[in-house]
C-alpha cells in the first residue's frame, strides 16, 4: 500500500477508511479537545448502554495522524465498559497503528483525551440529574 | 504506476540532464583543486570562473561581486551578519520584514541576541512590504535592509525598485533573499539598485549543496569561513567545482526559456486556480493576485487542515506542500499567512502548489480531478463547517500560537 510521509500503512489506511465517522445526536456524552488554530481539533460522541460504550462517532479537524488516532481510539473502545475504555492509553492507540512518527505522538494524547472527555462529560450528566 | 506529478518547485527542482552533462567531467576526473596552480588546479579555476561569468551576466553584475556559497541559506547568513559585523561602528540597527524565510528571520533573531535592534516591517495581506515604511522604520543607526525578491510561500513579489530606492537615499545597505525568484523574474542588481542579493541552485533546475551571494563592489562585510583565501577571503573552502559549474550552466540555460515559461507557468497557474474556485467553496487565494512569481498558488481551504489535503494528494501522486516545507514539522500556522492576516485557524488549512518545468496542462487537470473529493471528504470528517465555523476567539486577533505545544 502507499504511504504518506513516514506514516504506518495502518495510520494511512484509517486516513483513507476511518471508522465512526459522525456525530451521535441524543449522544450521552461528548468531548471536544484540540485548537483549530493548532490544527488539531477532535470530538467525540458516545451512547452509554448498560455501563458500556454502545456506539461511538467522531469528528477531527486535523492532519492525517489526527484522523487516523480518533477513528483507531474509537475502534479501541467500542462496546468497552467505561472503566476499561479510561484505561486505553495513547501508546495504545498508537501501538495499533503500528507506532506514530514523534512529531505525531501529540495527536495520540488528543485522542486519548478525547474518550476520557467524553466519558467524563457522560458521568457529570449522569451526576447532574441524568438529563440531555 | 500512474504518473506521478511534481507541484513542488518552490521546495526544489529537479536537476537538468544538461546540467548533470555539465557537471559529470569535474566529478570524474576533472578533480583539481581550484586553488592549486598545476594543469588540473587550472582546469578547476577556468571552470570556476566561466560559472562566475554566467551568474555575472544573468544578474547585471561583475564577475568579481559574485561569491559562491553553499546554499540560498549561507548567502543569506553572509549578507547579514557579514554587514552587520563589518559595519558595527556605523550602526547597529537591521530592518527586515515580517514574511522572510527563515534563513533571514532566524539570522536576525540571532542577530539581536547579538546585541543588535531589529525591526519586522508588517505587509498587507497581499504579503507587500511598504516602501514607506522602509523609509520610516530607517535611523541614523540603521546599516541594513533585508526585504526578500518575491515569497517562497505564497509568492509574492516586492517593490524591490522602490524600497532600493530608499535605502540608496539614505545610505543604507539594500540586501534582497532573491532564492525563489532568480530564473523565474528578470533581475538586474544595477538597475533596481541592489547591494547584496542571495540565490540558489537548486530552485531553477541546478544541484543542491551550492548558492551564490551578489556584493556591490564596494560593500564593506565580514566573512563567515575564515582559514582561506578562496573568494577574494569571503568564503574560506576549497570550492565545490562540480557544483559551481552545474549553478553556472542551469541559470544560463534558464535565461533562455525564463519568458516564455513565466507565461506558461502563469497560465497554468491560473487554469488550476480558476477551476479550484469553480469545483470547491470557501477557498481564498494567498498573496497577491498578480504581483505574483508565475507558477506559485497559496491557497486556503476553510474547515479542513492542509496536512491532510497533502496526504490525500500524496497517496494520489501528487505532490504540494503547506506553506514551507521547512516549518511543516511544527504546529503553529505559517508566519507568512498569519502576517498577511489569515485567520490561524484557515491559514492551517493551506496548501502551496509551485509549478515549474516538467507541469503540463493535463497535470492541472488531473489536479483538479483529484482535489475535490479529497475536501470534501476531510470536511465531512471535520466539525466546522458553514453552519459551524471556527469559533471567534481563535480569530486572527488573538495570535495565540504560542500555546500550541505538544
């Protein structure tokens, strides 16, 4: 397969095919990290099904690791209870994309950041009464 | 394999066969030194000297203002630092502008820790240096202007006469970074009045590893290499003969075609531009509309990031560049668009074409064949769009770039 710049052939594959795609509507949480004016911005909406992730989207403003770290995150913890979705770590989502180049480590961190958010803004609702 | 298309030339050219031809005897046996004064140091020294002529006559000058160097980033360093350390007693004040290469912002930066005071001249945002405020910003303790020929991001191209002018007026060196636009525009140093001007081989089809620095005779300035006599004491080394020569025969042989090709490559531009506009919203052309250097096309894509439009391209054989490939390793937005005014977070979705030679029409249709689905397909992955633009507080008055850190 081709490859751009000192990419994995896995990092170009999800740029080219990402998974979870979108935006939940009636999502049960949602994290938002990142700065476009850094050109990095990700979200994340998950659907809660009996303590697990259910279904999970996102959305990334960002170069080619950027993307491909928020779809293989997604891939990482879906249908995971949320304690073991807080576990995944960036050298995880990484790791399954056969290694990032280090300059790109950072979009790692956002994607791990970007689950937990999620997860956190789920557990503040759940917390604040349970309404959306 | 589909053909691969080069749209890149602003980063670098390919070497021309004539060139290679022109180089290959003083890499084989051609081999003396230049400095040496037997039979093969002479040969070496003819070939030296005839290249000097070529650069000479290509900017209007003397044979003896040209100096070799190693690259457009050496000449740049030599220009600078070498008047501002020879003319220290004069004054201690340089004036540049905000949308120079590196080679010239980080030399001045240098340069202040130095002890010297530097002034960033602002542009428009076309990227225009104004005369004007060359005249304004100048003191009685300035020693140098340094204002680039023409932008290798967006390529813009600088009112080099006039801001010449004013420092001919008030009796300050004029120094111009003309890398990107030797072989592309018509240069004559005497005309524009030009004290020193910098270049490079490599941006018009000649070999990496060699540059040349103009100097008007009679400007005093400073060497960088000591430990030789080789360029009249200027650039102490034993000089890189093969690529002197192949410098000398790729700017001659760009002489010849440099008009017909700046229309071609101007009409290419366009062709890509105007069918970029046709096929894709929200897309703002960088740099000038018409001062521009010919085959150069910055443009912006709301929404999306230009690394990833790159990617997109690459993976179809297709190769741009964002901004300058010299800052595509870090996070901040090109100092070029933030200085014209671009908003940070759509100066991040930039892309630069840079036609050169080998680009045909069909290589512009091709462009525009592929490049479409790539935006939108990176714009639906993004949250921004129409309904949802960037947010406010990321908008070009808050330079917040800084706290982009990894």
């Amino acid at each position: 397969m081709t490859t751009f710049g000192w990419y994995t052939d896995k990092v170009c594959e999800h740029y080219q095919n990402p998974r979870n795609v979108g935006q939940i509507e009636d999502a049960d949480g949602t994290g938002v990290v990142g700065n476009p004016v850094c050109g990095d911005m990700m979200m994340i909406t998950i659907k809660v099904e009996d303590g697990r992730i259910a279904d999970i989207k996102f959305k990334t403003f960002g170069c080619g690791a950027a993307i491909a770290t928020t779809s293989m995150v997604t891939e990482l913890v879906k249908g995971k209870t949320l304690e073991e979705a807080l576990q995944v770590t960036n050298k995880d989502v990484a790791d399954a994309l056969g290694g990032l180049p280090p300059i790109k480590v950072h979009c790692s961190l956002l994607a791990e950041e970007a689950i937990r958010a999620a997860i956190e803004d789920y557990r503040e609702r759940q917390a604040g009464g349970g309404g959306t | 394999m589909k053909k691969r298309i080069y749209m890149d030339h602003n980063a670098t050219t390919p070497l021309r066969e004539e060139v290679l031809e022109a180089m290959l005897p003083y890499l084989r046996d051609e081999f003396g030194n230049a400095s040496s004064l037997h039979a093969f140091g002479i040969r070496a020294r003819r070939a030296v000297e005839t290249a000097r002529e070529q650069v000479a006559a290509a900017l209007g000058a003397q044979p003896r203002e040209i100096i070799f160097t190693g690259c457009g980033t050496e000449a740049d360093n030599q220009a600078i630092k070498g008047v501002a350390f020879a003319n220290r007693s004069k004054g201690d004040h340089i004036i540049t502008s905000r949308v120079e290469h590196k080679a010239v912002l980080e030399t001045c930066e240098y340069l202040e820790k130095q002890g010297f005071r530097v002034t960033y001249l602002p542009v428009d945002e076309y990227g225009l240096v104004s005369p004007d405020d060359v005249a304004q910003a100048i003191t009685d303790r300035t020693i140098l202007v340094s204002v680039m020929f023409a932008n290798n991001e967006v390529g813009t191209i600088q009112p080099i006469a006039e801001i010449a002018q004013v420092c001919r007026e008030r009796g300050v060196y004029f120094h111009t970074d003309a890398v990107q636009a030797v072989g592309k525009l018509p240069i004559d140093v005497r005309q524009l009045g030009i004290d020193l001007l910098s270049l490079s081989a490599h941006k018009f089809y000649g070999p990496k590893g060699v540059g040349a620095l103009y100097v008007r005779k009679g400007v005093r300035i400073d060497p960088l290499l000591h430990g030789g006599h080789q360029e009249w004491g200027l650039r102490a080394a034993t000089e890189n003969v093969a690529g002197i020569v192949g410098l000398g025969k790729a700017l001659e042989l760009r002489l010849t075609e440099m008009e017909a090709e700046a229309q071609r490559l101007t009409a290419l531009r366009e062709r890509l531009y105007n069918g970029i506009v046709a096929r894709i919203d929200h897309v703002y052309l960088n740099g000038h509309p018409t001062r521009r250097l010919p085959g150069t096309l910055s443009v912006s894509f709301d929404y999306i990031e230009g690394e990833g439009i790159i990617m997109g391209l690459d993976l179809e054989g297709i190769a741009v560049s964002s901004g300058s490939a010299c800052t595509s390793a870090t996070l901040e937005p090109s100092h070029v668009l933030l200085a014209m005014g671009v908003h940070p977070a759509t100066a991040q979705g930039s892309i630069r074409f840079s036609l050169g030679r080998g680009n045909t029409e069909e290589d512009v249709d091709t462009v525009l064949e592929v490049l479409p689905p790539i935006v939108k397909r990176l714009r639906e992955l993004s949250m921004f769009s129409e309904e949802t633009p960037f947010p406010e507080e990321a908008g070009p008055r808050r330079r917040r770039t800084k706290e982009c850190v990894r």
